[in-house]
C-alpha cells in the first residue's frame, strides 16, 4: 500500500477495515502498523495508553495475516485493532488498573473478555489509562498522569475509562473496551464524541476484571460508531461459568438491530428528571434536537417521570464505596503488587500500611474510608442498608417506565468536557459528571451514549436505556438517530474534531 492509503487506515470504521483484511486489500499488519505509526506520533500529547504492546499487536496481525493466506475462517472483526482498558488482566502485559500499587505487575492469566477477544482475532494495542481502579470521571486520578481529550488538549477526556474514549476520538484505534461502574464507558463517551455501551449486568463476564464495585462493574465496547459497537459487543458478550453474574441466556440480536436503523412505532420516553438546573443549555439543545429526530423518523416520544432518580447519587456513592472498602482489602503487600517497608524491622500490618498509604491515590483512599464507615457497626442500617433499599425504588421507576415505553432517553452528562483541574479540589463537582448515568448502573439496566451534537464547539451525547436484557432496543434506536443524523450532516460528528 502507498503511504497515503496506509494513513488513512487509521480514519476507517472497524467493519472497512475487517473488509479490506477479508478481501486482500490490506493486510492485518499493514493495519495494524498504521495505527502503532500514529500512536507513537501523537499520543505523547494525549496520553491514552499506559502500556503499548508493538510487539505483541504485530504478532497478532501477522498471525491473522497467516490464517487468511492458509484459507482459514476469521472472525468478523479480524485484524481490526482495540485499544483496551488497563483493568482487564492480560497474560504477561502489565496490568496496573491505573494505580502504584499495581505498578509492575504482569498477570498469569487472561481475563474471560480478552480470551474472547483474542479467539475473534481482534488486534489488541495495549492497555489504554483510566482514573484508579475506575474511580473518577475524569482520568485525573490516574497515579500515571491525566489522559487529555483530542477536541480539546486542556479539557478532560471524560473518567474512569478516558484513555479508551480518546483512542478513538484520537484515531489511535476503532474500537475499545471499557468498564461502567456509574458511567465510566458512557461519560466519556459523551464527551469525547464517541460511543459507548454499557451492556445488561451480567452480560459481559467480569473475571478477570480487576474489581471496583462487584455489583455494578460492567465491561463494555466503546467505537466511533454504532454497528462498530454492536459488532464488538456480541464478541465480548456471553456466558461465563467463571463469573456467578453471569447471565446463561443468549445474547440479544444487537447486530441485527444496529443495522435495521427502523423506529417506525418505537415508544421513546424522555426522563423528565435530567434536565434543567445544572445543565448546560447547549447540551440540552442538542439533546432536544436528536429527540424531536426520533419524533420524526416515527417514533412515539413522551414524557416520563422517574423520581427516585433524583437519590441515585447519593445512594451510589454509598454502595460503591462499601464495595471498595470490601474489593481493595486484597491489595495488601502480602501476594503481588508494591511492597513498602518490606526490610525486616517492621511487622506485616506495618508493611501493609505503608504499601496502602504510598499506592492508593487520594481518591481511592477517600472511597475506602467512606466504605468502610458506612458499613461499621451502627451505621450500617443507616447508609448502606438505606442506600440499598434506594437501590430498590430506582428498579421499580425503571420497571414502571418500561412498563409505559421501549426506551428512556437523557443526556448522558448534564455538561460537555470540562478543563483539566478544575473539579478536583471539588469531589461532589466532580460526581456530579455521573448523574445521568448512575441509575441504569444501580438497576443492572443496558445503557449507550451516543455523539449527537456540538455545544461551543464540544460534543455532547444522548443517552438511550433499555431493560435488562433488551440491550437490542438501544442499538435498534442508536443505529437509526445516528444514520438521520449523519445523513443531515452530510458527514459523522467525529469527523470535525480537530486533526492533531
């Protein structure tokens, strides 16, 4: 291939560019090499990856190379690249979830979606960073710097999950994994220009996903576009005997659905909690744009009430950090990681003190100590029981909305990508980033953010959620707004961020 078509491999969608592997148009190396050149020329200024494996993507890319030339079967995302996040454990590839005290560490053993990814002969990158152990909605709380976001060099990228956010906006890979806790693959989406999905709980296995908040965590697939999306999700998604949330049913036809791009009848409820006060009026025009599309492609759109929404915050940031007080007591200096003190005149809770003082960022200790408060004698009955039974209500309003309509749309964050530094003095600012998200991550429900606008030159995404299990309902209405959308363009949303 001639330099200047090598170039634009990097500009393609994952389904061109599993085509022209499939077909001889270019070989799985040549795209893979295209998007190391531009990692390696470009990611300096943005810092999305934390560990980029050159070695071991062109050993994948020429192995699928391998497969074609011998006749052989490929998946249907073959030789397509993946920027993945570094919570996933992958066999002799650091793995540091974003934290000191995991610096180093190179796991024995791959996690369940990256032995998925591998045997779809996905090109994996490397390992792109993330707040620490996914605690954040900025990427500032990375212990290896702050990941930037491509519109805008001095803006976030959007947390936990930045780094995989701005792999693709930054054109360093088509697709990427990330993980949802409280919105951590939806928010940066949002503001990156991208989309991100988080599936039905349990529908994407979490072993070997390094633990946040059991009960919450989710990986999901994260793309410029929607089928790009659909695609890598039926890859990752499926059941698992290794993780007991896994879910033993088949996975919902979301391939099928994001290619239908039909609404015709679709029953659209707008959440008449997330808006107003506290958001931002451009993100709400365009948020009120994409909606009255749906209005006119056929779909029936009113206005739905879910009122415990408004108690989702506060009920997450009690029940993740009991979760976190619970997960991170594993990191202990005792079996892998950092060690501190480790010199023969201090005792092991010594050493186990100083290793979690020095490895654990300001954050993660914030949320371990609210944790492990909340859930102490005495007060367990007043937060964390009390946070649960919020928890409760969330499901009934999700269930009685569904009860009513197909899906529920939102803005996916009530503003586009703030400046660098100025929440993180302000952790209620900060958590304020979430508050649209939260509630599907606390019912187990399947949520996406999609790109459907500019405000002041950012992007801004529209959230779509659908009911346990019925993650086909999202891609069925991403993959139309996103077709109308575009059509109205004339080019994709991802098209007008600045070229760096």
């Amino acid at each position: 291939m001639t330099d200047s078509s090598t170039g634009d491999l990097v500009r393609r969608t994952a389904v061109d560019l599993a085509a022209m592997i499939t077909k001889g148009e270019a070989t799985a190396v040549e795209v893979a090499q295209a998007h190391l050149d531009r990692i390696d020329a470009v990611d300096g200024r943005i810092h999305a990856f934390l560990h980029v494996d050159h070695q071991g993507a062109l050993a994948a890319a020429a192995a699928v190379d391998a497969k074609r030339s011998a006749g052989e079967s490929l998946g249907t995302l073959a030789g397509v690249p993946l920027a993945l996040k570094d919570v996933f454990t992958t066999a002799g590839i650091p793995t540091t979830a974003g934290s000191k005290i995991l610096e180093g560490w190179r796991p024995p053993y791959d996690a369940a979606l990256v032995e998925r990814l591998r045997a779809a002969d996905i090109v994996i990158l490397g390992k792109t960073n993330c707040d620490e152990f996914a605690m954040g909605s900025s990427t500032e709380n990375s212990a290896y710097g702050p990941t930037h976001n491509p519109w805008d060099e001095t803006r976030i990228p959007g947390g936990s999950g930045g780094g995989s956010s701005a792999a693709l906006a930054a054109h360093f890979a088509p697709l990427a994994i990330g993980t949802d806790t409280g919105g951590s693959i939806r928010q940066p989406a949002a503001v990156t220009g991208t989309v991100g999905v988080k599936p039905t709980y349990g529908g994407v296995s979490r072993y070997g996903l390094i633990a946040c908040a059991s009960s919450l965590d989710q990986g999901g697939p994260c793309a410029r576009n929607v089928l790009d999306a659909a695609l890598l999700h039926e890859v990752i998604a499926g059941h698992d005997p290794r993780d007991a949330t896994s879910i033993d049913q088949a996975v919902p036809a979301v391939v099928e659905a994001a290619r239908r791009r039909e609404i015709g009848g679709m029953r659209i409820g707008v959440v008449r909690e997330f808006a107003g006060e506290g958001y931002e009026p451009g993100v709400l025009a365009s948020v009120r744009a994409a909606i009255d599309v749906l209005t006119e492609l056929g779909a029936d759109v009113v206005e739905v009430s879910c009122p415990s929404f408004t108690y989702a915050l506060p009920a997450y940031y009690l029940i993740l950090p009991s979760e976190v007080s619970s997960n991170l007591a594993r990191f202990d200096a005792m079996r892998f990681g950092l060690r501190v003190g480790d010199d023969g005149t201090h005792s092991a809770e010594e050493v186990m003190a100083m290793t979690r003082g020095a490895g654990f960022g300001p954050e993660v200790k914030r949320r371990i100590i609210l944790g492990t408060y909340a859930l102490s004698s005495g007060y367990f009955d007043a937060y964390y029981g009390q946070a649960q039974k919020v928890r409760t209500l969330i499901a009934r309003d999700f269930a009685a909305a569904f009860d009513q309509v197909d899906v529920l749309v939102s803005p996916t964050t009530p503003t586009t990508a703030f400046p660098l530094g100025e929440r993180a003095d302000d952790p209620l600012a900060m958590y304020l980033a979430d508050l649209c998200t939260i509630p599907a991550n606390l019912a187990g429900n399947a949520a996406m953010s999609l790109p459907v606008g500019l405000s002041d030159g950012l992007p801004v995404g529209l959230q779509v959620m659908a009911p346990v299990l019925a993650d086909d309902r999202i891609y069925r209405v991403a993959g139309a707004l996103e077709q109308a959308l575009d059509d109205r363009r004339g080019h994709a949303l991802l098209e007008k961020a600045p070229t760096l």
